[in-house]
C-alpha cells in the first residue's frame, strides 16, 4: 500500500514539473495512428513538447485507438 501511494506522488510530481515548462500534459486513452506494419502507440498520459511539436494533439486522439483495436 505504501508503495502504491509513493508512486502516485512521484507521478503527480513528475507532472506537475513536466506542466511547469515548455510541456502539456494529457491525460485519457489516446493513440497514435496506425503504422504500415499495424504497430502504434498507446498511453493514458502523454508528455509533450509544445516547442517542437505544437500539432501533436492531431496525432494522438481517442479515435486512433478505436481504429487500432478493430
């Protein structure tokens, strides 16, 4: 149980520190499209550079992972 709840920390202040800079945080079940070779990517939270990527939120969307699981 104390396990459990010192990784929920460290998560909540990796975070909080990834929020603080040049980086958004996103959160739910959201995908990467589907390659040629049927791999994709699929998290919960997502860390992204906005600097270098401002259009990632059109690469990960939850419709990525209905199209990937079907």
């Amino acid at each position: 149980m104390m396990k459990k709840i010192t990784n929920i920390l460290v998560l909540l202040a990796f975070v909080l520190v990834a929020n603080c800079a040049q980086h958004s945080v996103k959160f739910g079940k959201k995908c990467t499209q589907v390659a040629n070779d049927g791999t994709y990517e699929k998290s919960y939270v997502w860390i992204v550079n906005n600097e270098i990527n401002p259009d990632f939120d059109k690469k990960i969307t939850r419709q990525n992972c209905i199209l990937a699981e079907s």
